[in-house]
C-alpha cells in the first residue's frame, strides 16, 4: 500500500511539473489572449463588416482566427483563418493569414505595446515598380471591443493608407 501511495503522488508530482513546463506557458504568450473570444467586427460608417472567432489551439501556443465577412461579393462570402504565435526564437509575434480567394499575408514582425499587437509585413511588390509594406495593428480598448486596423504604405514608411479599420464589439453568448 506503501509503494501506491509513493506512485500516485510521484505520478501527480510529475504531470504538474510537466504541465508548468508546457513550451507556451510564459506570459508573454499570453499578451495578445485579449483578442480570444467571438466578434463581431464592424466598419467606421458602422456596417458590420464580419464575425470573427478567436480561439487558442495547440496547447495554447497559437492563436486562431476564423474571419467570415457579413456580406456576399460575386456569389461569395470571403472567409479566412489566422494563425498567430509569439516565436520565442525572435521574440516577435507572427501572423499568416490565408483566405478562400486564394489569398496570403504574413506578417514576421510584431510586438507588443502599449495594450496593442503591432504587425508589419516585410516589403512586397505591388506592380513592377512599387514595394509596399503592410502594418496592422490591434488595439485592446476594454474587455468587450477591440480595433483592427490595417495600413499600407507605398514610399518606405513615409505615408500610410488606411485598408480597413474594424471595431470588435464581443458576442453576447
């Protein structure tokens, strides 16, 4: 009886020393949880652009977007998913998005700042002769709503376009 009791507690000893050693349990992991949960995203004239569904998969090490867009273009509702990490290698945060256009983004750089994850593409051609750099940029304003607002510049950072500034109001469940 002895020997099962030494079991179970060396047992129970080592799942909770194996869970504190789970490879994304640093806090800083945790600096962009205030994005997880369901959305609606709305557009500055307040239309509601989309719905979104944020969620933590693979052991809490990624953050999951999962975009569907409130209205139909050319017999299609666009949809994407996101897939956001902290590397712990550049101590950047990450994103690449896909989409059912065919489309692809990522952004290698990110950080974060002032209740904010700040993205930025690395420079692209647009046409022959113009590079552009993407920067999107989320904004923690309260426990129910969040701003996403994606930016573009064409000169190197001199000037920057707005592509799309969206206000998450969160889902009432």
């Amino acid at each position: 009886m002895r020997k099962l009791s030494l079991y179970i507690i060396a047992t129970c000893f080592t799942a909770v020393s194996h869970a504190q050693k789970l490879p994304c349990s640093n806090p800083v992991y945790r600096q962009f949880d205030f994005w997880i949960g369901e959305w609606e995203a709305f557009g500055p004239n307040g239309k509601k652009a989309g719905d979104s569904k944020i969620s933590l998969i693979l052991d809490s090490c990624i953050i999951f977007e999962e975009w569907t867009s409130a209205s139909m273009q050319q017999g299609l509702r666009y949809a994407g998913k996101s897939f956001n990490t902290y590397n712990a290698t550049t101590r950047q945060w990450q994103q690449t998005w896909v989409d059912n256009v065919g489309g692809t983004n990522e952004y290698m750089q990110g950080k974060y700042e002032n209740n904010q994850i700040i993205y930025s593409s690395t420079p692209f051609k647009i046409t022959k002769d113009t590079i552009a750099i993407r920067k999107m940029t989320f904004t923690n304003i309260s426990a129910d709503k969040m701003r996403q607002h994606g930016e573009i510049t064409k000169d190197n950072g001199k000037t920057w376009s707005t592509e799309y500034d969206l206000e998450y109001r969160r889902k009432k469940l």
